[in-house]
C-alpha cells in the first residue's frame, strides 16, 4: 500500500514493463501469447493508481491501522509543480503508541488523508495530529484529519460558511423573511451541531443573533 502511494508515477512505468518482460518469457519459453493482452490492463490500473493509490491507502490504514500522533517538522519545496502550485514535501515525527519515534516523509501529492476530499489538508508545521500506521511499517501513515485539531477547525470554520451567506444576504435585505428564515435556520443548525464546540463568547454571540432576528409573522 505504501508503494501504491508513495510511488504512484514510478509504478505507471514499472508495472508495464515488468508485465512485458513476463510476456516474453512466457513466449519465448512456454509459446504462450495471452501474457501480451496483460500489458494494457496493467498500464490502465497503473494510471487509475496515479489518481487513487493514496486514497486507497488512507482507507487501508483506517481500518486496519493503529492510532498514533505526528508532527511535521520540516516542509520544503519539492521543485515541481501540481496545477501551477508549488509542491511542498514534508518530513514528519511519527510517535507510536508504544512510545517509540519515527521519521516518515510525504509531498502534497502522496499524502494519505482520511476521510478523501477533493482537497488536501495537510496540518501546519509543528501542529500535532491524529495518524494510523500499520506497526511493522510505521513510516506509512494516513493523517486523520477529522480527529486533529486542525482538522476541527477546518470543520468548524467550513461549517460558518452557510452562516455568513445568510447573515450577508439577510444584511442586505433586513425586510426580507425568506432571507430572515434561512439566516435563522442557518444560526440554528450551526449551534445545534457546533454549540457544545464553541467558546463560551462565540456561542453567546451566535445564541444573540438568533435571539435579534424577529419571528416570522403567523
């Protein structure tokens, strides 16, 4: 799973190859032919690997992996880029359960993050996460964003944005009830699923707004 991940464009080259040196063999020395019809299909789940190997990966590592905590301690450019961004590659301390430390590398493009979206969390350096490993190879990791702090942030602050929409299509239309309704619905949900999270101040600041919006008229 962790070449699967880790080495995704060198497999695309790799499995071909090894699959046609297979095919002649087998031709050579047992007269055989079917071994060349292998080489598209190898070339075709090598290519699907480029796009999904680190997801499956992260999802290998989520069920069968043990928690641990990391941290990245070194990030660097990786001298390339991936939709005209720079590629980032990080070095991380990976403490395992049993207390024991090791060092694991990825770049923005290996990283198993669970649960996949179509965007890549990596946490900030020198803040600690959520990993799972497989114990007899600790240096393949999948970052548990949803259990990191950092991952809760991101949560909460992606989780406010349906509020503000409201609360700025509600300021400027302040006569509008439908506006008036989703802006309240909006502040509902956000503290029926985020109130127990918040700060003291920011729930009280939110539980105030929901109070000024005036009820629907019966």
């Amino acid at each position: 799973m962790y070449i699967l991940a880790q080495h995704r464009l060198l497999l695309m080259f790799a499995l071909p190859l090894a699959c046609l040196v297979f095919a002649v063999l087998l031709h050579i020395y047992r007269g055989k032919r079917w071994g060349y019809f292998l080489i598209p299909m190898v070339f075709t789940l090598a290519m699907i690997n480029i796009f999904t190997g680190q997801w499956v990966n992260a999802g290998f590592l989520n069920w069968f992996g043990t928690p641990g905590t990391a941290i990245i301690v070194d990030k660097r450019d990786a001298g390339w880029l991936l939709n005209e961004q720079r590629v980032n590659e990080y070095d991380v301390l990976v403490r395992m359960a049993d207390g024991r430390d090791v060092v694991a590398q990825f770049d923005d493009m290996s990283a198993s993050i669970w649960p996949p979206r179509n965007l890549i969390l990596i946490p900030a350096l020198n803040d600690p996460f959520v990993v799972k490993y497989v114990p007899g190879f600790p240096r393949n990791i999948v970052i548990m964003s949803d259990e990191s702090a950092y991952g809760k942030r991101w949560l909460l602050n992606d989780a406010r944005r349906p509020v503000e929409r409201a609360r700025n299509l509600h300021d400027a239309s302040p006569d509008n009830a439908m506006f008036a309704q989703e802006y309240r619905q909006a502040l509902q949900d956000f503290l029926a699923a985020y109130g127990e999270v918040l700060s003291a101040s920011d729930r009280e600041q939110y539980e105030k707004k929901l109070e000024a919006i005036a009820a629907p008229a019966p």
